[in-house]
C-alpha cells in the first residue's frame, strides 16, 4: 500500500518537471533530478581556462547553470552547442552559467576550436581527458548509448534532466532552464 502510493507520489511529481518523464526513474542518461553535482576537471579548449584542467562544477558553484555532456562530435552535437550558447547568451544577466564537455575525449579539440570560431561562441567548451573511460562519465551516470544529456543545476543540485534530445527538442532545455531561473524584479 505505501509503496503503490510512493509509485504514484513519484509519477505526479515526474509529470510536473520537464525533462524527467513520466516516472523519475526514466531518466536515459545522467544523474537524476535531486543528485547532487559532483566535482569534475575537464580539458578547457575554448574557456577562459583554455589549455588547463578546470572543474567548472566549482566554478559556477551555486550559480544556475546547465551542464550539457555530448557523446561526441557530430551536425548534431554542434546545434545544440549554439542553442545551449543563445541561451547562456540570452540569460548571462541573470547569473546563469553553461559548459559543453565532449565524452568523447582529445580528439574532440580541433573541432571545439573550429566550432568557437565559426559560430563565435562563449560558452567554454571542453572534454573528457580520459574520454569515455574518465571518472566523470562514472560519477555522472552517462549512458555511452545517449548522444546528449542537459543537467538543469542550481546550488549544485540536478533541477532537471533533458538528454537524448534532437536540436528541434532544444526548447525542453529552455524551458526547464526558465522554470530554475530567479523571476526578473522588472515593473510592469
């Protein structure tokens, strides 16, 4: 009885945040809503770290954020890094930070770099030093069988969970990062 309540309690609550599916246990890839962030060093490519080792977990500390990790390289990968960029764009006012990490290791380098440039981005992207077999895929919980996973952070806690998503899906990131982040104090 008190676990089909639990279940139930459970199924509401994953109707009413984005990105968390039906059940809170449907997340594909990545830590699930509540979990904590944990520190992790990527390889700084384009970030005002550029060439270091960096855990920009730290960096944003309690700042709102989104954490997108990308299998690796791809048409694919590179639009959801521009829209997750118009979005950091769209949002830097109000404290939010973002960080694109690329699982799939340093090979990933030239085409962070070129990507930079040509879409004149400023969010910082990186990789993962190990690639697929660094900690941080571990800590993190990605599924090496999801080309992307968008964690929603405030005060160093998952909000929300978006991953597996094609760009015209984007707006689910969005959304969830508008629904985390402080109401604007503008008068009518």
């Amino acid at each position: 009885m008190i676990r089909a309540t639990v279940i139930r309690g459970l199924a509401i609550l994953g109707l009413l945040l984005p990105g968390t599916g039906a059940f809170a246990g449907e997340v594909r890839s990545g830590l699930a809503v509540g979990a904590p962030t944990e520190s992790i060093p990527v390889s700084d490519v384009t970030g005002p770290y550029k060439g270091e080792r960096i855990c920009y977990v730290c960096e944003f500390e309690n700042s709102p954020a989104v954490l997108a990790f990308f299998r690796d390289t791809s048409d694919g990968t590179a639009k959801l890094i521009v829209q997750l960029n118009q979005l950091y764009l769209k949002n830097k006012a109000r404290n939010f930070k973002a960080v694109a990490m690329i699982v799939a290791g340093a090979g990933a380098k030239k085409w962070l770099e070129d990507l930079s440039r040509s879409a004149n981005l400023e969010i910082p992207l990186t990789f993962f030093t190990k690639g697929p077999n660094d900690v941080a895929a571990r800590l993190y919980k990605l599924n090496p069988d999801v080309a992307n996973t968008f964690l929603v952070t405030k005060d160093r806690f998952v909000v929300a969970n978006v991953s597996g998503i094609a760009s015209d899906e984007f707006r689910q990131v969005a959304d969830a990062t508008a629904q985390m982040l402080p109401v604007s104090n503008r008068k009518p």
